[in-house]
C-alpha cells in the first residue's frame, strides 16, 4: 500500500517537473506544439503601475507614498539617482497611453491605483475628489474604447501615514486595506470587473521587511518577511470575502492576487528538491489561497519550525494561519495572476548559504543561471521559455486547474527602438503560453510588461522594458512604439505567434 502511494506520488512529481536532464533556455527559443491560434475568447494587454509612470507625486492633493518618500531621501540607492516625481507624466498624458492602447488594439489594459492619489493619508476620511476624477476618466475612456480595465489595488506605493503604524508589519493593515479596497468597489465596482489586490507579495516584503534593500528598509530577514506575508494574505483574503458578500451580487466582477515566480530545473534531474523549492518558491503564498487544505505548505511549517528551535526561539519565525484565518484565505480568488519572467536551475550547495536566520537560509538552495542563457539589461533577467510553460502546467496539476491571468511578462534593454531581443523573447513566451493552453491549461489572459519605458525602482530609467520609448528629455514625453510593439500588435492580431521576421 505505501509503496503503492510512494511510486504514484514520484509518478505526479516527474509529470510535473520533467523526467529529462534538461537543457532550457536555448537560444530564447521554443517549438510550437499543437493549435497554433489562441481560443477566441483570450485577452491580450498590457501593464504598467501607477508609481513607474504617472508623475504628479505631489499634483492635485496627492499624499506621500513610501516610495516619493524613499526616493526624495535615497537617491543615492537607485542607479542614477532619479525618481518617479515625472516619470512619463502619465497623470498629464494618459491619451498618449490610449493612443498607444488603441493603436496595438488591446483587449484589456492593466494598470494600479495609486492609494496616496484618491486617499491622500490612507485612510478613506481623506478623499480626495480630483485623484478620484483622473482614475474615473482613465477607466471611462479605455470602455469607451472597447478596453477592459484590470486594475492593481496595490502595487507597492504605501501612504507614507499607513508605514508610521508599522505597514504590512502590523495587522492594522488588514483593516487599513480592507476599508481601501471598500472604497474602490464602491466608486469603481460599476465599471472594473477585474481586481487585483496586490502586486508581487515576494517583492513587497522580501525587499521591504527582510533584506531591506526597498522601502520601509525593515531588516528583519526570516522574521520580518514572513510577518508581513502573513498579514498581507489576511488582508487579501478578508478583501475577497467582503466582495463576496456585499458586492458580488450588483457588480459580477472577479478578485484575485497577483504573484511572481519563475520555475525551477534540475540538471541533476531531482525531483524532489524541485517539488520542495517550488513550495517556497510559489507555494508560500498560492498554498494557503488555491490548496485544498489552505495554510502554509506543511514543509515550510515544519522546516521553518525546526529552524527557529535550533535558534532558540520560543516561537517559530512562520506560524500556521490557524482555523479562522486558513478558511477565510482559502478559496479567497476567483484566479491566480502570474508575473513571470524567468527561471532558474537548482543546486544544494556545499554550506548553508544565506544569514542566519534568513529566507534563503530557510529555502537552502542556490538559484543558478546558465551561461549560455540570453541576459536582459536587467542583471536578474534570462531568457527561459521552458520555465514558463512548466510552471503553467505545475499550475494546472497542483492547483486544480485555476484560471491563471499572466499579469506581466517582459524584457529589459537600453530603449533601443529596434528591440530584436526583446522581439524574440516575446516570441518564446507567448508560444509558451500557447503551448500550455494546448495541454489544458485554464490560462485567460496575458499580459506584456511594460506599454511604455518606465520608472523600474532602484535601477531608475536605466533597464527599459517598454513596447514605447519615452521621450525623457521632451517635457511632453512623446511615445513612440519599438520594434516590439509592431510585433505585439502582430500577434493581437493574428491571434497567434507570428515569425519576428514579420515586423
Ligand atoms: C514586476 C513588477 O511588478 C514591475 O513593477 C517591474 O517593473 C517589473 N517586475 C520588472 O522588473
């Protein structure tokens, strides 16, 4: 009987991730298999964040966000000293945006809210009429013309007078957001059918409460990061149940989250450390919010719980969501969104890596690129279809087919207009994602980072991800479209994946 149980669980691992001794990444490249159309009802847009682009940091009443405040006193952190207080004025030119919109022929437009804009302090007594004017106009001219808004409630930008009680450190948060995240269903639930509560969990609090390398710069690695995941999933899973019971019935939207991750290989084909990375890796928060049985991965808990024995603690570091919160959290989205990038293989090293305690001391693998991989400007970022295509089929097996939303996928470079890489990389993924749905993933909708060159956080403008260059220099920040926006309106259009040669 066990090791009945034994060999169909090695049985689903080595579905899931590949019994081959793989070699990804090759020339940023990936065969077609199967359908070569996307099924008729599939969405194709873009993304952007209301910090990377809007400007306008203090226009019309706009309150202080962690990262005006982060900017204004750290220079010195984002490679050349620059900040978001312009960025491409989008808060002055969004018919520029729509223009670009218009012209590659979208289906939906994804975009944030930045909270500071509509509720100057955080909290929703300090409404401010005129934020609220610019994102009704934003989402009224995208209907008028046929697009369909999907809107970020959270992507990043805190009310400064949020962080001075703690931020996602605190559990205030959950009613801080929560009476947020009312708010926008009331003034925009009539017309916004897709909601994304927050952006990126890893790196809102990774970099904010462990490493300290973003604002709050909380350094609390392994204590801090795990407080705030935990907060921000209560806060998330409370958001979907008030939607659920006071608004579903009149507005007939959807409510998900949105989460980065890449995949993971092996060259040494185990595939039991890649089942276990992938737990930390997307399990951590996709777990408690589309598993079964909800909560934390149990080997996270149990791992971590030792750890924080062998560091004296009394407590450990990650504690179980406990019965209220895992049923609350549970079920808590009506579909996953993914921000997918890149990938990585997977080695044991030698020592324990990482401080003492820390996440990745807790994860206990090294993340290793190939050499031969394709780079992007971005020093993080390859090229590896594969990654992507795997993990929409990890996705599908391990979440009982959830309908996945790809939220952002893109390449970095200098802004050249002629983006062949960037072509090329575009090509690969939205093959993979083509592939994926051929196998029977429930992927709706996908999503190019970024429509124009934006303000990519410590790295300032200078790692471009944009289909449109922006004209930094020009006080009227013209958009003008790059080789890739050509081939992106290619493939809207032809619903397919066509050869680069084409644009
Ligand atoms: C994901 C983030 O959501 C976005 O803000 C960022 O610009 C891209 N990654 C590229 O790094």
């Amino acid at each position: 009987m066990w090791s009945l149980i034994i060999i169909t669980l090695s049985l689903a691992t080595i579905e899931q991730f590949g019994s081959e001794a793989l070699v990804v990444g090759t020339n940023c490249t990936l065969a077609p298999k199967g359908n070569p159309k996307f099924p008729k009802d599939f969405s194709f847009g873009v993304s952007t964040s209301a910090y990377q682009i809007e400007g306008a940091w203090n226009a019309d009443g706009k309150g202080l966000s962690i990262w005006d405040e982060y900017t204004h006193n750290h220079s010195e952190r984002i490679t050349d000293g620059s900040n978001g207080d312009d960025a491409a004025k989008s808060y002055y030119n969004f018919d520029l945006d729509l223009k670009a919109l218009k012209d590659l022929k979208v289906n939906h437009y994804r975009f944030s809210i930045a909270w500071t804009r509509i509720f100057p302090s955080g909290e929703t007594v300090s409404r401010n009429q005129k934020g609220i004017d610019y994102y009704n106009k934003v989402i009224d001219k995208l209907l008028a013309n046929g697009i369909e808004p999907m809107v970020t409630m959270y992507h990043w930008d805190l009310p400064v007078e949020i962080q001075k009680f703690g931020g996602f450190a605190n559990s205030l948060i959950i009613q801080q957001f929560l009476q947020y995240a009312e708010e926008l269903f009331k003034l925009f639930g009539d017309r916004v059918k897709t909601w994304i509560t927050f952006n990126e969990p890893n790196m809102i609090c990774k970099p904010g409460y462990g490493i300290a390398s973003s604002p709050p710069l909380v350094k609390a690695p392994g204590v801090g990061d795990y407080m705030c995941f935990t907060n921000l999933l209560k806060a998330h899973g409370a958001t979907y149940r008030l939607y659920r019971s006071k608004y579903f019935e009149k507005q007939r939207g959807k409510v998900g989250i949105t989460l980065d991750t890449g995949f993971v290989f092996s060259k040494l084909n185990k595939t039991d450390d890649l089942a276990r990375a992938m737990q930390y890796k997307l399990g951590m928060l996709a777990h408690p919010i589309y598993s079964k049985s909800g909560d934390f991965p149990s080997i996270m808990l149990s791992e971590i719980k030792k750890n924080s024995q062998v560091e004296g603690r009394k407590q450990p570091r990650l504690s179980s969501l406990g019965g209220y919160w895992t049923d609350i959290i549970r079920g808590s989205a009506d579909f996953l969104g993914i921000n997918y990038y890149t990938s990585r293989y997977i080695e044991r090293p030698a020592k324990a890596i990482g401080e003492n305690p820390s996440m990745e001391r807790d994860y206990g693998f090294e993340d290793i690129f190939d050499p031969n991989w394709q780079r992007a400007k971005s020093n993080w970022l390859y090229c590896v279809p594969e990654g992507l295509e795997r993990l929409l089929k990890y996705i599908r097996d391990e979440f009982n087919n959830v309908e996945v939303k790809i939220t952002e996928n893109g390449w970095s470079d200098g802004g050249e207009l002629n983006d062949d890489n960037s072509v090329r990389y575009y090509k690969s993924h939205v093959q993979a994602v083509l592939n994926a749905i051929n196998d029977g993933c429930n992927v709706s909708s996908y999503s190019a980072w970024s429509l124009i060159d934006n303000f990519e956080w410590n790295k300032g403008y200078t790692e471009k991800f944009g289909l449109y260059s922006v004209n930094m220099k020009s006080p009227k920040r013209e958009r003008t479209p790059k080789k890739s926006a050509i081939y992106y309106k290619k493939i809207i259009k032809s619903r397919s994946v066509p050869n680069e040669d084409e644009v």
